[in-house]
C-alpha cells in the first residue's frame, strides 16, 4: 500500500479530528441535544461560510507547497496541523486571516524547535485578534508599565482600559512577563521570548 505524503496527512485527517474532537467535547452532555437547533441559526451558516472559504484557501496554500510539505519536519507538522484546526473553531474573520499567516509562514519555518511549535500552538488558541495586533503595533516597545512611568522606553497602560484587557491577556498567555527585580525595573513587565518567533509567523507575504 502507498504511504501517504504529509500533504494527504494533513489535509485528510481534518474531518476526523474535528469530528471526534466535537463528539468527545459533547458526547452524553445535555448541550448535544441543542446541536439540530444551533446548526440551523444564521451564526452557524455563517461560521460554516467561514470555514468552506478558510479550508479552499488552505487546500490551495497546502497544493502550491506541496514540494515542500513532503519534507515538513516534525515540529513544521505539529503547528502546520493545530494551524488549521484552530481555524476550524475560529468564529472571528480577522483572527481567521492571522492563522492563514501562520499557516502560511510556517511552512518554511525550518528552524521551528518542537518546543517552539508546543508553545505557539497553544497561544494562537487562546489569544486574539486585538492582541494580536497590540503586539504588532508595539514590537519595538522595551517595557510595559500598569500607570505611569517617566520612562521614554515604556508604554503606560490605564487601569480598566482596552489595552488593560489585552495585556492581560497577554500576560495570561505568557507573552508579557515581569522583569526581573531590579532597580528601575521593579513593577515593568516585558515581551517575552514567545513574541518574536509568533510575529514571524504572523507577517503577511511580502511584509
């Protein structure tokens, strides 16, 4: 029997996944016997829209690297593969379009650890588009500070603000981390090393 290239794993393995996954999630719970009523609301159709259109853009990004995809290594695999599924249970259209990035971008990660792939995986689950682009806009800020600060290099965040609510976020998702206890440093929180490596992932062709 023919093997079957990664390019036939990946794509192949997505009704399985995300049916066994769905059943695993609702099997024996009151919520299953809503299914028939959700499936028929205007925001199911949508997100199904939303999905037909994301896997024929996926199918073609997979069919233009197929080349490439044959040697993917494993941690290439890892987040090829939780790229896709996470766009599967993705409602946000400008978060869709964020993965199809990563998707995209980390088909020609070579240098991508298993580690790296693990950690990625779980951000890109989590975190959201506002994030997400907080991140982009502010990569070349030094330090981040709750309140005021005298410090050129630091971006102050209001309490109960947007950018409260997001880098709160981020934190919970470990891309903002204290500073060590130093002086002048007591209080800031940073960008962890996460942020660099998922910015990469995020650029758009050609950017």
């Amino acid at each position: 029997m023919k093997e079957k290239t990664k390019l036939e794993n990946v794509a192949g393995s997505l009704p399985i996944t995300v049916g066994a996954t769905i059943l695993a999630a609702i099997g024996g719970t009151p919520f299953a016997a809503l299914l028939p009523v959700l499936n028929s609301s205007i925001a199911s159709r949508r997100h199904r829209e939303r999905i037909e259109a994301a896997l024929t853009d996926i199918e073609q990004t997979l069919r233009a690297h197929e080349d490439v995809i044959r040697d993917l290594s494993d941690s290439q695999y890892k987040l090829v593969s939780e790229t896709i599924f996470t766009i599967l249970q993705t409602m946000n259209d400008e978060k869709v379009e964020y993965l199809k990035n990563i998707l995209r971008n980390s088909i020609n990660e070579n240098a991508l650890s298993y580690s790296d792939a693990e950690i990625i995986s779980r951000i890109i689950r989590d975190i959201s588009p506002a994030e997400m682009a907080f991140l982009s806009q502010n990569q070349e800020v030094s330090r981040i500070s709750f309140g005021s600060e005298d410090r050129s290099d630091v971006l102050c965040v209001e309490f109960g603000t947007s950018e409260d609510l997001i880098v709160g976020g981020l934190i919970a998702n470990g891309l903002v981390v204290p500073c060590a206890p130093t002086l002048g440093e007591v209080g800031l929180f940073r960008f962890s090393g996460a942020v660099d490596k998922l910015l990469a992932l995020l650029a758009e062709a050609g950017a």
